[in-house]
C-alpha cells in the first residue's frame, strides 16, 4: 500500500499520508488539507468519512464480519455474558473470574437511584414515550451526580461514574415499564446478577416471588450482548461529538439515545413490528408491501432492511433469526409476524431491487420478535437497545477522552445567499 495519496487541483499537487489499521482498512489523512490546500471535502452522511482511529469494535460490512475488541460477535453471544462484554468494550480486555466478580459486584451496589428521581417519572404522561423519558432521566442523572460534572476527572472518578451509569440504566429502564403500567416499582435485589435483576425489577411483582425463567435470563444476555456496540454508528457518534465538548457522561450519553430512538436507527426494532402488524392486518400480503418498498413514490420502506456498511448479512441478524425460532420454541410462544417475517425475507432476497442495492435484514429486523416473547411491548424495544448499546456508547466515549481527541466542529460549504444590505420593513 502506499504511505501517501497525491491531490492535483489545476497546477498544484499535495501530499496526504495514507494510513492503514490492523484489519487493513485504508484511509487518507486529511487532517491537513484546507491548511495546503484551502479546500475541504464534503461526504453528506459521512458515508466516506473516518471520524477517528478506535481498537474497540471491527465490522467487515461486505463479509458480514463483527468483533469486539478482537473477538467474534458469534463467540461472545454465544459464550459469554452481557456483564463480561460490557467489561471486554470498556476496558478493553477479557476480565479475569476475581475481575468480572468485583466489577459486577460494583455494579450491583450501585443499582439504586436517588428517590428524588421519581418526581422525574412522574411529572411523565402516562403514555409518553419511554424513549424520551430515558433521554431525559439519563440526563437528569448528572443533577444527583454533581462531581461528574468536573473537569480533569481522575481515572477512578470516572470508573465511578460508568459504574453508576451501568448500573442506574438497568433501574431505569425497569421502572419506565413500571409506571407504564401504573404498577409500583420494584427495587433491585444484589442477590441477582445484572440480567436477572433486571428482568426481576421489569416483570417481578411486590406481591409474591419472581425468579425470572432461565430460558430469558439467557435470550436477554444474547440481545444485550449483539446490541452491544458496533463502531462509529449514528449514536455513537452523537456520544463521541457531545463528550468532545468535555460534556459529562450522563449529558453525552443522553444525546446518544436520542440520537437511537430515530426509526432509520434503533427506532426500527419498533418500527418493523409496527410494519409487520400492518402487513398481517391487511392480510398479510408479503408480494404488496415489498412493491410498495420499492415503489418511489411510496414513502414506505422495508424496516429492518438495509444498512449503512452491511452490504451482506448482518452477523447479527443471523444470530437472533436462529435465535427467534429457539426462544419461540422453548417457551411455546407462536407469533404469526414471525413468519410474516421469514416470508418478507425470503422474497427480498430474491428480488433484484434489494440484491442490486445489497439490502439484507438487519439487527433490527428479528429483536423485536423476540422481545415481544419475552413480554415486552413494542414502545421498549429500542430502550432495551439502548440498555445494550450502553457499554459500546461508554467504551467509545471513554476512548475518545483518554486520547484527547479535539472538540468535534465540521465544515461546510456555504450555499446561500451573498453579501446584502438590510432593508426596512415596509421596503420588502
Ligand atoms: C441500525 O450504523 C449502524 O451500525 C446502525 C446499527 C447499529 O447497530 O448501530 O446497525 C443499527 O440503525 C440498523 C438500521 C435500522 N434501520 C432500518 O432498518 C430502517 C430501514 N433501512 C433504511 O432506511 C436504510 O437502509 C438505512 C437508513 C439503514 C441505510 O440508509 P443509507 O445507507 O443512507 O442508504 P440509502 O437510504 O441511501 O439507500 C440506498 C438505496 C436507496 O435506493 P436508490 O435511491 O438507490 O434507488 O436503497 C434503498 C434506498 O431507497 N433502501 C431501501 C431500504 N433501505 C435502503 N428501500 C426500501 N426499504 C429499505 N429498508
């Protein structure tokens, strides 16, 4: 490969490196060009943009390749657990037994949230979206947590706050569910590991004993897991943007979730239940809603479809398919839009408007069948993304600061109108 890239604009020619990262991915040091050069680029999207150099996740979009820290997302969602990844993202390593141990251990004891808080949840609408209330309670955090709001944190100060942030999400979420309900809130019990606490917290009741079914304990870590990070997507970068302007972890993360709750981001999980829902009401005509897909002049798009970088399987997608017919199985559950699903699916492959433009099913296009078998409504999927994704946001957040990236500000190229000179109003 060559160490650099030449520029010819008219009679001038510039010099701009080439790097190249550990899994061969190429790119063109621009970091310099508007100095040399006085031109900028413009990638609207940033579909051919490297914001940064990151050792956290890999995806090979045209092999349908993902790997945290090195290793395969197969691996992990089949071996280990969402504590375990969520250790492997933020510091980088597999932890040992006596490290897993104290950081979750760490975690459990910091599951509980101020009781001031729930003035927060219930100055909610009953029926508001739990995506923005999350957005909001995440953020209100950093008011009951006013020393993460300093400058210049230590490295321990820090590991505090992931910890808390980790840990406080769990309770959040759960209790968003709760109030959905207008059923009271459970507390988290530290006899239970992460998962199970909270699916004990989502669906224990006060009234009797709850222990969660080993079949779901074992399908949350494996969405958890697979949600857990994947590279510089639209909500990661939302996180890494905030955090530049040296916001707190509890600011920078809740823009992240707003940022996932956008139905061409994580709001598709929701947004293809909705579609499969639609499709099965009207009949369940899979043919019509994929030549509606394809129809321009049709707003409508196959959700759970198409991918920024995937241009082949979804490794994900993958592993929550076979997943789908496990769990369904196992805990006797039919659900008719699953096989909508499987019919959706197997024309869009076959169809030569998706095979041009490489369109396969993505994350989203499964999750949401399962977490409908696992009891929870449509409104909390892209929450339960967010729970996953929390880790990756924390990982990629934390790498962004010890390397002291600048504050994140782009350029533009101005389209507007020229130099004019103020006219009084009754002149216009
Ligand atoms: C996530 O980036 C990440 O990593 C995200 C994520 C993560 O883990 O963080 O993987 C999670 O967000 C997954 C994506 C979930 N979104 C959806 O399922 C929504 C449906 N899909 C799309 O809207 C779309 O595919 C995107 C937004 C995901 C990607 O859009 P791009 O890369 O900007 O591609 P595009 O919109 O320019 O589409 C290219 C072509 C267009 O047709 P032409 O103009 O070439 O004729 O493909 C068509 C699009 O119209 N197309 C679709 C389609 N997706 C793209 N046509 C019908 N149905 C679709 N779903």
């Amino acid at each position: 490969m060559s160490d650099k890239a030449q520029l010819h604009i008219g009679d001038q020619s510039f010099d701009l490196p080439a790097i190249e990262g550990t899994e061969g991915e190429k790119a063109i040091d621009i970091s310099k060009l508007r100095d040399q050069s006085g031109y900028v680029t413009l990638d609207v999207g940033y579909k051919n943009t490297g914001a940064t150099k990151s050792a956290i996740t890999f995806l090979d979009g045209e092999k349908g390749i993902l790997k945290y820290r090195g290793y395969p997302i197969e691996q992990l969602a089949e071996k280990s657990s969402f504590i375990e990844v969520a250790y492997l993202l933020i510091y980088g390593e597999l932890p040992s037994e006596q490290q897993l141990h104290n950081f979750e251990y760490e975690i459990s004891h910091h599951t509980l949230v101020h009781e001031d808080m729930k003035k927060f949840f219930d100055g909610f609408p009953s029926k508001s979206h739990p995506m923005g209330q999350l957005s909001s309670l995440i953020g209100a955090l950093a008011a009951f947590n006013p020393e993460s709001l300093k400058s210049g944190l230590t490295a321990d100060a820090v590991n505090l706050e992931i910890i808390k942030l980790i840990a406080k999400m769990s309770t959040i979420v759960s209790w968003i569910y709760k109030k959905s309900l207008g059923h009271p809130v459970i507390y988290p019990w530290n006899k239970y590991d992460y998962v199970t606490n909270f699916l004990h917290m989502t669906f224990g009741q006060r009234t009797e004993d709850y222990t969660p079914d080993p079949v779901v304990v074992s399908a949350m870590n494996t969405l958890l897991i697979l949600h857990a990070d994947h590279e510089q997507n639209c909500s990661t970068s939302t996180v890494r943007i905030v955090g530049s302007s040296d916001a707190n972890l509890y600011a920078s993360i809740s823009a992240g979730i707003s940022a996932l709750w956008g139905p061409l981001h994580g709001g598709a999980n929701q947004a293809v239940i909705e579609m499969l829902e639609q499709i099965k009401a009207d009949g369940g005509d899979t043919d019509k809603f994929i030549a509606k897909a394809k129809d321009k002049n049709d707003p409508f798009r196959l959700m759970g479809f198409g991918h920024r970088v995937y241009k082949n399987f979804d490794p994900r997608a993958k592993i929550i398919k076979k997943a789908c017919d496990d769990i369904l199985a196992k805990l006797g559950v039919q659900d008719e839009v699953l096989d909508i699903a499987k019919r959706l699916e197997e024309v869009a492959l076959q169809d030569s408007y998706f095979v041009e433009r490489k369109l396969y099913p993505n994350v989203d296009f499964y999750s949401g069948i399962i977490y409908r078998a696992l009891g929870f409504p449509t409104e909390m999927f892209t929450v339960l993304f967010a729970l996953g994704r929390l880790p990756g946001w924390i990982a990629q957040w934390k790498e962004m600061k010890e390397n002291k990236e600048p504050i994140g500000r782009p350029r533009q190229i101005y389209v507007g109108a020229t130099n004019r000179d103020y006219t009084e109003i009754n002149n216009r």
